[in-house]
C-alpha cells in the first residue's frame, strides 16, 4: 500500500466535498436569500464576509484539493509522462483537473470579492453614498457570476472525476 496517495486522495476527497458543498449551498441557497432579503442580507453578508472565516476554510480546502489532485495526477501518469493519460480514464481524471482548475481560478476570484465586500461592508457608516452603493451592487454582480461559474466547473469536476475510474480501456 502507497500511503502517499492514500494520504492525498483523503485530503483531495474531503477537501473537494467541503469546497463543493460549500460553493453549492453559498450558489443555491446563501446568495439568493440574501438578495432576496435587502438590508438584513447586506447585514448578514457584512459579517459573512469579513468576520466568520468561511472564505478562508474553503479557500485552503480548494487549495488542498487542488494540490493533492494534481499530485494524484502526477503519480498516475508517471510525472505526465505515461501512456495512461491517453486512456479513458486518464483522459477524465485531465478533463475533471481542468474543471477543477477553472473552478479554482473562479474561486479565487469568489473569495476576493467576499472579502472586498466585506471591506466595503466595513467602510459604510449609515447609509451608502451612491458611489459605494455602485461598487456593492458591481461586487454583488461579479460575485454572483463567478460563484455560477465556480458551482459548475465543480458539478463537471465531480462526474468527470467520479467517472473515470470505471472507463479503464
């Protein structure tokens, strides 16, 4: 037994399901009740962003996952070298990766906006002046966009990934 890539398919694995399910629930759920609810949403997002630590746990689960799949990769195919990314299976395990990256690269930007948000969040004392409510409903915008972006790119990862085990060629 390879304890090595036992060890990194568990933080890969684990890693990946907290990102997941964190990117669906904060798509799905998070981000339509607090459109849906006005100031008590900005009010709630306020501290969601800069103060409850969320952003920073998933970000380093989306790292971890990423790190320990590209690593997971990089043993499989003999440092990119073998025949076997060529295979079925090896064609989906790349094909997930990429999702994985696209969603990682979208997660990034995800996690900045929060944070940003969370700044500006910070900088409102009463009520925003027109300009920074610009700048919320613009963050507000891209955030909603990437999170969309991050959810599926993670959705097309997954079925890759959970696939490609069972089209051995």
């Amino acid at each position: 037994m390879n304890y090595l890539v036992e060890v990194l398919r568990l933080v890969h694995i684990v890693g990946g399901m907290y990102w997941f399910g964190a990117a669906l629930v904060m798509y799905f759920f998070i981000m339509p009740s607090v459109m849906a609810t006005g100031e008590a949403g900005q009010q709630f997002m306020k501290y969601f962003g800069g103060n409850s630590g969320v952003s920073k746990s998933v970000f380093w689960a989306a790292m971890l996952s990423g790190f320990a799949g590209a690593s997971l990769y990089w043993i499989d195919s003999q440092g990119f070298q073998s025949a076997w990314m060529m295979s079925s299976s090896g064609l989906l395990f790349g094909l997930g990766g990429f999702f994985g990256a696209l969603a990682l690269t979208f997660g990034i930007i995800v996690n900045r906006t929060i944070a940003a948000l969370g700044k500006l969040g910070a900088q409102i004392q009463g009520k925003p002046t027109p300009e920074q409510m610009a700048q919320m409903q613009m963050f507000q915008k891209r955030n909603g966009m990437m999170l969309k972006y991050t959810a599926y790119a993670l959705m097309a990862a997954a079925v890759c990934m959970s696939l490609a085990r069972y089209f051995v060629m």
